[in-house]
C-alpha cells in the first residue's frame, strides 16, 4: 500500500477527484489535509467517509509542524495539492489570505516533502524513489489572451489579480525545486472547471441559484468575456494521468476545447432551466448586467495539445453534455432542500 497525501480535496475538484481516485487505485491509501475554510465542505466527500484508505485530517497546510507529523506518521510518498484561495474576487478584496496559502503553503508542502524523500539535492532516499509531487494550478497564470490565440505551456507568465498572481508564484516556487533539488514535480495548469459539487460563488452555480430562486442573475460588464469550460471529471481523469505517466518537470495544460462567454453560459443554463423546471416567464427574464470586475481578463483559452497526443487524454464531455448533467446535479439538490421546508 501506498500512502497518498491529498490537500484540499473538500473542495470543488478535489472533492470529485477523491472519490474518483480512492475507486480506481485500491492500492492506495488517501490522507486529505484540509483546512475547511468556506470553500470546502465535508458534505463532498461524504462517500469517503466509511473507507478504511481514507484518512481526513483538518489542518493548514501552512502549519509546518502539522505537515511534517503527517509525513512521519503516514509515510507519504506523493502529494497531489489541490488546496488554494480561488475565488478572483474575494483575492481583490483581501489579497493577504491567498499569498500566505496559495505561496506559503505551497512552499511549506514542498519543503517538507522534499526533506522527507531526499537524502541531499538530486538524492532520493531508497524508499522513496519515483515519489512525486503534482501541483494543481490554472490557465490563470498567463494572463488574458486576443481573439484567436490558445495557451499553450510554453505561452509566459502575466497574471492579472492578486488571485492568479499567487499561483503563478507557487508554480515558480515548484518549478524552483525541481531545478534547484532535482525533485519529482509535474504541474497542470488548469481551464474553468464546471460541476456537481462547485461553490455557489462560482458563475455557473450562481446562474442556476439565482434563476431557481427568482433573483437577478448578474452578469459582469457586456458578458462578452470568454473561458474554456471544462467538466470536473475529466480534469480529475487528466490529473490521474499526469500524476502517473506525465514526465518529471513537464507541465500539462487541461482545457475543454469548449469556449463560451458568460453571455452564452446563461443563455443556455435559462434555457435548459426552462424546458426543466419551467415557470410564467422565461429565466432569461432575470439576467442584469452588473459592473465589470477589476482586472476582468477578456478571454482564456486551453491548447491541451501535449496532453492529448502524448498522455492519450480526451474529453468526454463537451459543454453541451456536461451543463446538462450539471444542471441535473444542482436540481436534485435543490429539490431535497426544497421537499424539506414543504415547498412542493
């Protein structure tokens, strides 16, 4: 048995990811750090709960004391990190709180690791040969993209808002300790991810919340802004093989190939919502417009080329699946909400 380190997996991917793991790899156990802060919730990783491989643990991983007890104690030998502050707005307003976890905590996970697998710089320790460290990021790091162009791996660095400037710092921070200590990085940097299970902050939650309660839905400046939807599932398929096959210090961008703007999200969730739940007016009735963000990156676009041709990932979901299939999820959760205050 291998003892896995996971952090941030009550959170919207990781907690898709967990289950998904904990299935396929029975020779694994899961320990999962996580601090449960509002974005993270035990509910979503409920069906862990009663395996005998997964180990919850609530904890910063900024607590470096905390961290190096988990090593010793489970003898880790990978670490898949999901855990960050992720939200753009809440980085404008209070950009303190995504520099100590996205960059402290980042640092903090790795240098334990790196202590814990290695004798001295490009030295494993005999037990932990092969032990690697994957870092999750995002396709926010590059910035914001003209009309036609993709991000692709090799695309720099510009970062827009304290949110995306920190990862892109943690990124750095692991990229510095493969080349500096020759450890076993890979990093994935990520496009917009969709689901069950996402924070009711996020747009696509926030669309189909507000349209079933009847509220405004409010759509940043013209809605014009674009981004690469990617379903949850096949992102945390893409990490399974990254983690396992992607080459040491190589970075794997994950990206649907489903470009949309805000406009056309909510277009099609009021439409779906309408033939689904229908009501006297259309949702579409509900959607303002709203001052722009600062610092609203107009387009994101994912070239997940390198994956696809040399790990063999597709997507099996294009948009018009997986927001159906969204939908759904958000739909029966709200019903039992709803059957329990006697509503229907």
């Amino acid at each position: 048995m291998k003892n896995i380190l996971l952090t941030g997996t009550a959170g919207f991917i990781g907690s898709n990811f967990a289950p998904y793991f904990l299935e396929k790899y029975p020779e694994y156990n899961l320990i999962n750090l996580d601090l449960l802060t509002y974005a993270g919730n035990l509910e979503n990783i409920k069906e862990c709960e009663s395996n005998p491989r997964y180990k919850f643990i609530k904890g910063d991983i900024c607590n470096r004391e905390l961290v190096e007890f988990i090593f010793n104690e489970y003898d880790i030998q990978g670490v898949i990190h999901f855990a960050a502050e992720s939200h753009v707005d809440n980085s404008i307003k209070n950009p303190s709180v995504f520099i100590e976890t996205n960059i402290n905590g980042t640092f903090t996970l790795l240098d334990v690791a790196q202590k814990y697998w290695m004798d001295k710089p490009f030295t494993y320790k005999e037990n932990y040969i092969g032990c690697r460290f994957h870092h999750i990021s995002t396709d926010e790091v590059y910035g914001t993209l003209n009309e036609t162009d993709l991000f692709t791996e090799e695309t720099p660095y510009t970062p827009n808002s304290p949110y995306s400037a920190s990862k892109a710092s943690s990124d750095m921070i692991v990229r510095s300790y493969q080349e500096t200590y020759g450890m076993n990085t890979v990093i994935t940097n990520c496009s917009n991810n969709y689901g069950p299970k996402q924070h009711d902050e996020k747009l696509i939650p926030t669309i189909i919340r507000k349209a079933l309660a009847g509220e405004s839905i409010p759509i940043y400046g013209d809605g014009k802004n674009i981004r690469d939807w990617l379903y949850v599932l096949d992102h945390c398929k893409g990490i399974d093989l990254v983690y396992h096959t992607g080459k040491e210090a190589n970075v794997y961008n994950i990206g649907g190939r489903n470009e949309r703007t805000n406009l056309q999200i909510v277009d099609a969730i009021c439409t779906i919502l309408d033939e689904k739940v229908p009501k006297e007016t259309s949702y579409k009735d509900l959607i303002t417009f709203v001052e722009d963000r600062a610092g609203h990156d107009r387009r994101y676009a994912i070239d997940a080329t390198k994956l696809e041709t040399e790990l063999g990932w597709k997507a099996k979901e294009n948009f018009d699946s997986g927001i159906i299939k969204t939908i759904e999820w958000y739909l029966e959760k709200n019903e039992i909400k709803i059957n329990k205050k006697g509503r229907l």
